[in-house]
C-alpha cells in the first residue's frame, strides 16, 4: 500500500492511539474549539505533556524523602529511639 497520511489525519490518528486513562482529558482539551489540528502540535503538546508529568512525579519522590528524613530527625522521633534502647 502507498498511503501517506499527512496533515490533520496524521494529528488525529495519533491522537486517537493513546490509551484512554491518563489521556482522555488532554486529547479533549487539545482538540476543544479547535478547527484544524497539525501533528506538530499534537507531538509538541505530548511531549510537553510528558515533561511536566515527570516532573511531577520528580518532586512528588523529591518531597518524599525530605518528609522521610524529616521525620527521622525529629526531636520526638530522637527521644523515642533513646527511650527504646534504655
């Protein structure tokens, strides 16, 4: 077959591609009001997309820790180990 898929379809398809969970609100966000759609910007808002999730989920695991190690200092959490140990 010698199809070439260009332009809006090209947008749509992929689009149309992901999986529902995790992308059902930005492809209805992405293609709202809109008239036409290039694969540029559906590629672009993508990986933008992607970007922030990881970031995300970065500061999310970040935050984690320094509540973690946070908690491990505590003045509180320093009395009950020297209680336990006696």
């Amino acid at each position: 077959m010698d199809v070439v898929i260009e332009g809006e379809d090209e947008a749509l398809i992929l689009l149309s591609s992901l999986p529902n969970e995790g992308y059902e609100i930005f492809v209805l966000t992405l293609i709202n009001e809109r008239i036409s759609l290039s694969y540029n910007e559906v590629t672009t808002a993508l990986v933008n997309l992607e970007l922030r999730r990881k970031d995300n989920e970065s500061s999310f695991s970040d935050t984690s820790v320094e509540v973690l190690a946070a908690r491990e200092s505590s003045p509180n959490r320093r009395r009950e180990n020297h209680h336990r140990s006696n």
